[in-house]
C-alpha cells in the first residue's frame, strides 16, 4: 500500500492564493486518479476535484487541481480565497485493490 | 437527488460487533456505474476508507481492517450494510456510507471505482462499556 502526505495545516489572507500539496509514497501519481474533498466542521465531505483537475457542477473554477510526475504529488489550488474556504481539504486516490485519503490540510482564511 | 442515510446503534460495547445500514434513494443501488462505500473518521482526525461493494456483491476492503470487516447488500431493499467484529475504542468514530463512480480500466477488464461523489450525513459510534 501506498500513503498521501499533506500539510497539517495553511493560512492565507483574503484574496490571495493557496496551494496545498499531497504527495504519494509509492507508486506513481499519475497512474491512478487524485481527488480533493473539502470538509467543514460538522459536516461529510463534498468533493471540490476529481480525475486529477476536474471540477464537478457547482464548485467554483477558483478551484484547481494538478498533478507533477517530477515530485510525485498532486496540488489543490484555490485563488481568491474567501473566508467560506476555510475547511480542511484532504486529496484521495487509489491502487489496485485500496482507497487511500491523504491525513488532511487545514485551511484557516485570515 | 440521490440521498444516502447511515442508521445503526450509535453505541457498541467493547468486542461487540458494530452493524450499520446505508439506505439509498433517489437511484438504485444495481446500477452498473457505481460501487458502494463506507468510510469513518475518528474525533478529531482524517478519513479512512472501510471498504467498497458492488451490487453484484464484489467486494474491496482495507487490508488493515479486512480481518473484522464485512460489507453486504440487498439490492431489492436498495441497501447496503457494514459489519465490524471486535471492536474496540479505537473504533469509535463517525461512519459515512457513500458512492463510488467506476471507470472502465482497460488493462484489468474491470470497473474500478475510484472516488466517492455522493456521501451520508454521517453517524457517530462510539464503543464504551
């Protein structure tokens, strides 16, 4: 099995842009889809990418999703925050026979 | 709108057996593009995938928790059902059924799901005498 590393946390000001980082352990990231989830407190997670840069209907193009072979890791981007960004994010992908979640990124929007 | 609901005891006794129920409505459970999942998240911590079931009954597990887990479903209720044996503290924590869209993986012949799109609100279980 393979594991997801994020930061445990990032702040940013209003306005500004913020990448989090997710980095596979093993095996390639560009061999099996990355999605991101975005959790707020009290409720389940709603997916904000998926297929590595897609958005599904309803989650605002100031969200974007990339992966870099180089590194082995896959970003979340999200421009122009706004203070309802602040959640914790956590990135998704898979291998043959496991689903694996990344141990998630706390956004403050300060 | 497709809706899933979780239902179960929300607490379970030291080395009992947690069960728990996810109803879907809103879309049938033997639709052929899409597996079943549950996953949990501790208090206070990250998400962690149980296991995933297609209608057929085929069946994907965390290997870390395979041993205790088993995931069934009854198609002609619309329902899928988690059952894990042995539980201990450690065990407490919200549970989450959700759905799982599949894509076709050419060199496996196999749907494989890959993401869950569709989530429960979630129920807490907690394990305590």
């Amino acid at each position: 099995n393979f594991m997801l590393t994020q930061p445990h946390s990032v702040s940013e000001s209003p306005g500004k842009t913020v990448t989090i980082s997710c980095t596979r352990s093993s095996g390639s990231i560009a061999s099996n889809y990355v999605q991101w989830y975005q959790q707020r407190p009290g409720s389940a997670p709603t997916t904000v990418i998926y297929e590595d840069n897609q958005r599904p209907s309803g989650v605002p193009d100031r969200f974007s999703g990339s992966i870099d072979s180089s590194s082995n890791s896959a970003s979340l981007t999200i421009s122009g925050l706004k203070t309802e960004d602040e959640a914790d994010y956590y990135c998704q992908s898979y291998d043959s026979s496991s689903w694996v979640f990344g141990g998630g990124t706390k956004l403050t929007v300060l | 709108q497709l809706q899933l609901q979780e239902s179960g005891p929300g607490l379970v006794k030291p080395s009992e057996t947690l069960s728990l129920t996810c109803t879907v409505s809103g879309g049938s459970i033997s639709s052929s593009s899409y597996y079943w999942g549950w996953i949990r998240q501790p208090p206070g911590k990250g998400l962690e995938w149980i296991g995933s079931i297609y209608y057929s009954g085929s069946t994907y597990y965390n290997p870390s928790l395979k041993s205790r887990v088993t995931i069934s479903v009854d198609t002609s209720k619309n329902q899928f059902s988690l059952k894990l044996s042995s539980v201990t503290a450690a065990d407490t924590a919200v549970y989450y059924c959700a759905r799982a869209p599949t894509y076709y993986d050419i060199l496996t012949g196999y749907s494989i799901p890959y993401y869950f799109d569709y989530w429960g609100q979630g129920t807490l279980v907690t394990v305590s005498s």
